[in-house]
C-alpha cells in the first residue's frame, strides 16, 4: 500500500486510471477518476474505499485527524495495488518532461 499528499488540483495516475482531488470536505473527498475517456466524479467519505477495478483500491484519509475543519485543502490518499501497476504523480511526469525535453507537452490537471 503506497500513501500519498493531495491537495485539491493535483492528480495521481495508478495504472490506467488518473484520480484528481477535486474538494476536500470535514467528513471526505471529492475525486475524479478519468478511465479510457471515461470521466467520472465520486464523493467518498474518509475511511471508505473506492474500488477502480478487482485489484485497485483507494482510501482517503484526513491529513491531520486534530484539525479536520482547519485543513481542507489537501488529503491523504493510500492506494493498495499489486506491484505491476504503475503509480505516478504529477511532479514526477513533469520533471520526467522537462529532464528529457520532450517534444511532448503535458496534458494534466495540477494547478
């Protein structure tokens, strides 16, 4: 299980799937998951799992469970996959980019 920082804008790519952090809430999420240009939007309370397919799984979880009502900009998503899928966030495709200077732009969601 691999457990990332999101804030609200920034996206996480596992495997085939790309799940952006749209709204943070008291109680839980908002995220986006974009599969095979098919978009979808889901609400999901912190603790509750979202399952993308048969061996992906994504938890959300408060960044600090003191402060729940002070930060709501950002989340804390644990992602339980096999080893074969691939996880990625959006710093490290565009420092990939930039590094290589690829002639290919990058289409993402971070703000």
């Amino acid at each position: 299980m691999l457990t990332v920082m999101r804030r609200v804008g920034e996206s996480l790519k596992v495997g085939d799937y790309r799940l952006v952090l749209r709204a943070r809430s008291v109680g839980g999420v908002t995220l986006t998951t974009l599969h095979r240009g098919k978009v979808s939007i889901k609400d999901i309370e912190f603790g509750h799992p979202l399952k993308l397919n048969h061996e992906i799984t994504v938890y959300p979880y408060p960044t600090n469970r003191e402060s729940l009502s002070k930060s709501t900009k950002q989340a804390k998503l644990s992602v339980s996959a096999p080893k074969h899928v691939i996880i990625l966030r959006d710093e490290l495709e565009t420092d990939f980019c930039r590094s290589n200077k690829a002639k290919q732009p990058f289409i993402g969601v971070m703000s």
